[in-house]
C-alpha cells in the first residue's frame, strides 16, 4: 500500500474518536489522493467535522495516525502542520485589515515574500480592491472569499472546508460552489470539503465518503453514489429515492433478474442486486420513472395523490394499490401529464433500478435532508 | 447561564487546553490569593477582634466575649435600621429614575448613544465628594431650589411626611437619601443599560402587534429581559449605599447618622476595636443574608 | 400633547440625565468664584484667582499627586491581576470555578466601611504601618473584582475559533496570544483598568481606614475641607477631572466605534 502512495497523499488509519459518553468518529480509514477534492458528506453530527478537525490538528484523536505522504504527522501541533482551514464562520480576525489576515500565516513561517504573494491570492479571489478594509465591512461573500485566501496563500498540503459555504444564500452559494471548483484546478492543492448539503458535494466533489453516526457508508464518485447507493442511508440522503419491498426470482439470465413487488414482476439489471440477499428493497429514483408505459419494461398502476409543479419538472405523489405512494418527477417538456385522482402507469428501464438488503430501515437519512441545496 | 456555554464549547477546546490544566491554576493563583489574603483574611481577624476584650494601651486578650453583639445591636439598632431603610429607598429611586434613562440610551438614542454614555460615565470619574459638596450649595436656604420648594409648598409637604425637619431642603432625611440616589445612579444606569441593549427591539414590536398595549407590552416583555440588569443594578447601588456614611455626614444631621459612620467613628476616634469590629461584622451578616435571599428570590445566580 | 407623550421617554431620561449632571455644572461655576468665607457654598464675586494658582490650597497638590500615583500603580497591579482571572475563567475549564466566582463577588457584595475596617484589624494584628502600602494593597483588593467583570464580559464575546484559526495558520500559542487574544479583549482590559483608576482614585471610605497624617489622598483631603473650609482650588480640580474624563471617556468610544464599524 504504502509505496503505491504518491508523495503528498492524505491517508488516515484506523483514526478515532470517543469522548466521554460516546464515539464520535468510529476507526476510519481513508486514502485521499494528492490534488484531489474530495468531499465529506453527512448530516449533522455524523462525525465529518470531528474528523476534519483531527486533519487539522484541532482535536486529539483517540486512535490512529494520520500521515501526508510519508509523514505521520498525528503527534504533531495544528500549528505545526502544513494543512490549513476555511473555517465555517469564517473566523477572520477583526481587529487586522483583509491583507493582514492573508499574511498572517506567511509572516508567522517568516516568508520574505508574504506581501506579494498575499497579493497575489487577494487577485486570484478578485479582492485586490478591499485589501485595506477590515473583514466586518466586507459582505458574506467577500469574508468567505477572504478566509478561503488566508488559508490558500500557505499552499497547503491539504485545505480543509468546513461548510464553507453555509452562511451564504443560495444564488451566492451556487456561484461559490463553481469558483471553488476553478480555483482548486487552478492551484491544484487537495481540497477536503465537509458539508451536509449533498448537491454541494455533487457538484464539486471528484470523489465523496458520506458519512453516518461516525462511520463511513459509502465512498465513490458522484455518479455511482447516486446511481448505485449501498444503503438506505445513501439512497434517501443523496436525492430522493422510491423504495418498495421486493423478493428475487431464482433463475434470470447473466445481466436481468426479476424482482416481486406484491403481484407483480418487475426487471432490474443484476449488476445492482447484492450478492446472496433474497428480500430487498427495490430503489428508483423520482426522476427515472415515467407517467404512462413508455418509461420501460417495468409497469406500476396507482391513482395520482397529489401534484405540485415547480417550473422545471412537476412531482407527482401516485399511491400504490397496497398504500404506499411513489414519487414521480416529470419534466416539464411537454409530455405525460397527469390530473388530481386520475389512475395512470409508471414504467421505468430494468437498470435503473437498484436493490438494497431490506434488513436496513427504508427511512435511514430521509428525515436528515434538509432544503440547504 | 454562560457558564454552561463555556462548559459545552470546553468539549470542543483545543486539546492543548485539555493538556495543560496548570495553565488556569497558574492565572488564577496571583489574583486569588490576594483576595484570599486581603479579603477573606481580614473576616477572620475582623470576627477574632470583635470576641476580644482590652484597649489600645495595654493590648487585646480573647475571651469569647459574644456578648459585646447584643450591646452593639441594643445600642446602634436605629441606625442600622436607618442605613437599611435610607439604602433600600435610594435603590428604588435609583431604579425609577435609571430605567428611562437607559431604555432611552440602548433603544431609542440612536447616533447620540455613544454621547449619552459618555455623559453617564464621565460624572462618575469626578471625585463623588465635591459632587456631594455641590449638592449642599444646590439644596442650601438661599437658593432658587429650596425658595421654589417652599413656594410650591413642597417643603410644608416633605416635612408633613418626615422627611425634612424644617423648611429646609439641606440637613434632612430628604437630602440624604436624595445624595445616596444621585451618588449611586451610574451603578444602576449601567448594568440596565448592558441588558436593555441586549433586547432585540422587533420584540417590542411583535409585542404590540399581538395587541399588548404599551404598558402591557412593558410588563410582559421588556421588564422580564432586564431583570438580569435590575438585579445586578440593584445589588450594586444597595450594598455601597447601606455602608455609606459620606452622603449622611455631608447632606445630614445627627439624626441622619448611618451605621457606617459610627464604625467609622468607633474604630479611628472612639478606638473601641472589638465593639467596631462587632459592628462591622453585623453589617457584614446583614448585607450578606439579605443579598442572598434577594439572588436566590431573583434566580439570577449568575451575576459575573 | 400627543408629541409630549411620544417623546414622554427622552424627557424623562434627559430630565434624570440632568439631575446627574447639575453638581458637575455648580462645581465648574463655583471654580470661578471668590467666596466670602472658608466655604464655596455661595457664589460670591467672579474670579480665576483659583485657576492660575490651582496649588494656592496648602497640601492640595501634595494629596493629589498621591492619590494619582496610587490609582496608577494599584489600577495596573489590579488589572493585571485580574486580566489574569478573567482569561481562567473565560478561557479554560478548570474545578474549583464556582468557588472563584463567589470570592471574586464577594468584594462586590461587601460594604466598603466593613472591607475598610477589617483590613484594618488584620494589618494591627500583623503590624502592618499605616499608609500608602496599606492603602496600595486595599485599593488593589477591592478593584481585582471590577477588572475580572469587565474583562470577562469581553473575553466571552471572542469566538474560539478566531484562536483556533491563528493555530492552524501556523501560530504558536504564544503568537496566538499576542497577536489574536490580547488585541481582542484589549477593550475589555482598557474599560477594566479605567474602572479600576476612577475607583481607586475617588475612595475614601476605605482609604481612611488604612491611611495615615503623612498619606493624605486627594478624597481625604476633600473631606477635610469639608469640616475645615473648601478652598476653590477643589473645585479647579473636580472641573478639570470631569473634562479629562470627558475626553478620556470619548476617545475610547471613538476608538471602539472604529473597530466596530457595521458591515457596509
């Protein structure tokens, strides 16, 4: 393992940490590789900023190492580690101007350089005109963009975001989400971005670990979390999901297997059901079903309970003979249309569908997301 | 209350924090034992005098001597009720005439706030004595304030009341308690003005829109969020006006005498050490059961 | 009439406000006068003779001089100390808190004729002199608790984080100290000293317990006018006292105001 790590990657081992009534982060271990961005995903309390707070050096893990690179650097001081903080509240200090807080970190390593190369950062996050304010006159906006410099300028070997983008509103938050994403392939310095709000991560995440009760459920690119969720928890956390009680067939050939869902057969491509479980949940997302028979092999009837249009799309609740209501997103393109009380058909394609062992709560994570994103 | 805060962000602390547990004792020692041994020392050597029987010339010997209470209570009983009675009267004026001025400062001043304060504070930086000399020219016979009151006929009723003896302002009960609300109004204006600052005005606002009438709305939102300040203003105008004697001296008669004045008296002209002693030792016990029934009857421990 | 009960508030609060200021204005009047007899009571004729020669009083500049190095040394002493107790307790978590809390109240919660006097019992029974030692360790002791309680007030307001970010940028805790926590409270420490100087400096209560004939504070002195006679140079003093306050006072709420300035 070790000598197939490149120079500058982050990896934990075993890293844990308990506190005197419980365990906030369950031993871990996570490889990030050098220049990456990587996000760590999880609702409140699931141990994602415990952790981030251990790759700092903020907080003492219980057990495990950490090591950059070669170096283990678990022993080592926060102020003594070459990974560096945008803070959640920013904490840029208000007694120095917004030059003063980029330098801070370079005149504390005594760097000749540290004026040009603050001002450097300060046009790299087009804040070159406010240099000489101090970060209360500045708007939400400009402090986040002011602490994300601070840390950057160091060159860290790893930059932490801890919900950097929290305290921003939406439109704002959106175009944050794409200038940290350019800024991080401009510099090309391993970013690890702590959030609770899936889109984010979605949208700039090479890879994601979503995190739960202090361990780590899944771990994989954007796509494959959402196409292939391993959990319930995965499933309702990252975007909605349609979870119906299923059993396998036997039989089926090398790429479909049939699954029952009460009387009914449906089609899901054998790649997606985990190997030797028999009762499963049948999981597909809103937006892969379709009203009427054109979506895929795979047909449900029920009655239309409720519709509300958001402009793009229209989310249509259709209940099921046996009570349970399924969530169908349409798109507004001019399609399938369906009234109030009006009995209609969802289909969708055999690979769309993915199977998880229903010995897992079908509700993991769905109460967990709120409307940040 | 913000001790908890504290405590619950001390979980998530730097562990260096954690690590060194000298570091508090270490700046908490120097501060404490002073206090430890010019404060509470003090008590104990205060209560040791008191119990013991002598003179200045020929020295003091212990004897338990419990009795010399009784005679300082028998004796002073009137004017420990009086410096009780004069302080808990200021303290109410004080709060009366306090509230207005700092609801005004925090809410409703503006630009002028910082202004205002100043002119709050800045009295308080002049020595208190020559303030105090002032107010015997202000409320002497022959100016325009003493000849008004007696033209309105003020005088006929502050003396119809007790509280002056004559038809003058000066040397009275009047002008004592009158010197102990003005001397110790900025320890009320204060501690109003830092909780009424802190309440967020909407809710006045949501107040009146959920139909309170002014008053109601008063009642029911803005007196309860500043009681921490009423507590604390009223703790701290109380207990410095209960051991005052300066205001008593200057503004009084002899009949105004507090009980301050007389362990003034006893211990530096008098040099009756252990009745001194004694007396101060029942102020003491005094201040300190009242002030912690009226905390605990408050329930705002936290005071700090 | 509808106006005057609008405004009913800031009459009342102007009228209190000038209830507090009317001495301050009779004692800068009375700085001009040239009294009839022993006492500034009643003015007299118009006159600076007290202004060109504030020190004509005998002892009156001696005690001054006195009283401001006392505030000086004992308001420094105790805001150092009690700077000290206010980052313990703001800053750390430690046992035996709520015990430091009562011993730092109870100074507040005890008058000053029984601190006075009970200092003094101790310093007859130690044989501790009389005098401006004395009177430097009294002054210290009362202040200590006003320094903690302005102080802490402060350091409660600073986010932890703001030390933490100084760590992580590579601080030490000593830098971290230097250049995030201290410039931080320093308001906090500044509203604490000041405090500490004007009570040290207007005691008397307390100050006549521990004093001796050759250390006469400028209180003392006052209270010695007072039965003996009130040169006008007290009333020179009292008036340039206020406005040096006036300016002191505003130039740190010029300061604070700065730095405070609200998010454009």
């Amino acid at each position: 393992m070790m000598d197939r790590q490149e120079k500058g990657d982050l990896s934990l081992v075993a890293l844990t940490k308990s506190f005197a009534t419980f365990t906030a982060v369950h031993p871990l271990d996570l490889t990030i590789p050098q220049g990456s961005f990587f996000a760590l995903l999880g609702p409140s309390g699931c141990g994602k900023t415990t952790t981030l707070r251990m790759i700092a050096g903020l907080e003492e893990p219980s057990g495990g190492r950490i090591h950059i690179g070669d170096a283990d650097i678990t022993g080592t001081k926060a102020h003594q580690r070459n990974v560096n903080t945008v803070f959640q509240s920013y904490a840029l200090f208000p007694h120095m101007t917004v030059l003063d807080n980029v330098m801070f970190g370079l005149r504390r390593r005594g760097d000749k350089q540290a004026r040009a190369k603050a001002d450097d950062i300060l046009e790299l996050v087009q804040l070159g005109q406010v240099a000489g304010k101090k970060p209360t006159q500045l708007s939400g906006g400009m402090q986040q963009r002011v602490a994300l410099a601070r840390a950057l300028v160091n060159r860290p070997d790893v930059l932490l975001l801890d919900e950097p983008l929290g305290a921003l509103d939406l439109k704002l938050r959106r175009q944050m989400q794409m200038e940290l994403k350019r800024i991080q392939q401009e510099v090309g310095l391993t970013f690890i971005h702590v959030t609770h709000d899936q889109e984010e991560a979605m949208t700039m995440a090479d890879s994601i670990a979503v995190m739960n009760t202090g361990r780590i459920e899944q771990l994989g690119d954007p796509a494959t979390l959402y196409e292939q969720p391993r959990s319930t928890f995965v499933a309702n956390f990252l975007g909605q999901s349609n979870l119906v009680r299923a059993r396998v067939n036997p039989g089926g050939t090398d790429h479909i297997v049939t699954v029952r869902v009460h009387d009914t057969d449906l089609e899901m491509a054998r790649e997606h059901l985990p190997e030797g479980v028999d009762d499963v949940w049948l999981g597909v997302r809103p937006e892969k079903l379709r009203l009427g028979e054109a979506g895929g092999p795979n047909h449900l009837r029920g009655i239309v309970r409720d519709v509300s249009f958001s402009g793009v799309a229209t989310q249509y609740s259709v209940e099921m003979p046996w009570g349970q209501e399924l969530i169908v997103v349409q798109q507004n393109d001019g399609t399938a249309r369906a009234a109030l009380g009006e009995t209609v058909s969802v289909s969708w394609a055999a690979h769309h569908g993915f199977a998880l062992d229903a010995s897992q709560d079908a509700e993991a994570g769905a109460e967990l997301v709120d409307d940040h994103g | 209350m913000a001790e908890t805060a504290v405590l619950s962000t001390g979980s998530a602390a730097p562990r260096s924090r954690r690590r060194r547990n000298w570091v508090p004792y270490a700046l908490l020692l120097p501060g404490l034992l002073w206090l430890v041994v010019f404060f509470v020392l003090p008590m104990v050597t205060l209560a040791s005098q008191s119990l013991q029987e002598g003179n200045v010339d020929d020295g003091y010997v212990f004897t338990f001597n419990v009795g010399i209470y009784l005679d300082a209570l028998k004796q002073y009983w009137p004017q420990y009720l009086r410096s009780l009675l004069y302080a808990g009267t200021a303290t109410v004026l004080a709060l009366l005439l306090a509230y207005p001025l700092a609801y005004f400062i925090a809410q409703k001043a503006g630009r002028h706030k910082n202004l205002l304060l100043v002119l709050v504070i800045a009295p308080f930086f002049t020595s208190f004595l020559i303030r105090t000399l002032a107010w015997r020219t202000i409320l002497s016979d022959d100016w325009f304030v003493t000849q008004w009151a007696q033209a309105l006929h003020i005088t006929d009723l502050l003396q119809a009341v007790g509280l002056t003896a004559n038809d003058s302002l000066l040397s009275s009960r009047f002008a004592v308690i009158m010197g102990l609300t003005y001397n110790f109004l900025p320890f009320m204006i204060l501690p109003l003005y830092t909780s009424l600052e802190r309440l967020d005005p909407r809710l006045i606002e949501a107040a009146g829109d959920l139909y309170a009438s002014p008053w109601q709305t008063f009642r029911k939102v803005t007196w309860p969020l500043s009681l921490p300040g009423v507590v604390a203003g009223t703790l701290l105008t109380f207990i410095p006006a209960a051991g005052d004697f300066i205001n008593a001296r200057l503004l009084g008669t002899t009949q105004t005498t507090m009980i301050g004045s007389v362990i003034d008296s006893q211990f530096l002209r008098v040099l009756d050490y252990p009745l001194a002693a004694a007396l101060s030792f029942i102020l003491l016990i005094t201040i300190v059961s009242l002030v912690s029934v009226y905390v605990r009857r408050a329930g705002t421990e936290e005071l700090l | 009439m509808k106006w005057i009960k609008k405004h009913l508030i800031a009459f009342a609060a102007l009228a209190v406000l000038g209830y507090m200021l009317v001495p301050n204005v009779i004692v800068a009047a009375f700085s001009f006068n040239d009294p009839k007899g022993k006492f500034n009571y009643n003015f007299n004729e118009f006159s600076t003779e007290a202004w060109t020669n504030p020190c004509g009083a005998q002892g009156i500049c001696e005690s001054l001089g006195l009283s401001l190095q006392i505030g000086v040394i004992a308001s420094l002493s105790a805001t150092v100390l009690g700077a000290m107790i206010a980052f313990a307790l703001g800053r750390y978590r430690f046992r035996g808190r709520s015990a430091t809390n009562l011993l730092i109240f109870m100074p507040m919660a005890t008058p000053e004729v029984v601190m006075g006097s009970s200092l003094l019992t101790l310093f007859l029974m130690l044989g501790v002199p009389s005098g401006r030692t004395a009177i430097l360790i009294a002054h210290i002791m009362f202040c200590v608790s006003f320094v903690v309680v302005a102080v802490k007030a402060r350091v409660a307001t600073l986010d932890p984080k703001l030390e933490e970010a100084a760590a992580d940028l590579g601080a030490n805790p000593t830098q971290t100290f230097l250049r995030v926590t201290l410039p931080l409270a320093a308001p906090g420490i500044a509203a604490g000293a000041l405090l500490a100087f004007s009570l040290s400096f207007d005691d008397y209560i307390i100050t006549n317990f521990n004093a001796s004939p050759s250390s006469i504070t400028f209180p003392m002195y006052v209270w010695g006018a007072a039965a003996r006679g009130v040169p006008v140079q007290v009333y020179v003093i009292g008036t340039v006292m206020f406005l040096l306050a006036l300016i002191v006072v505003m130039t740190a709420q010029l300061i604070s105001s700065r730095r405070h300035r609200q998010v454009v």
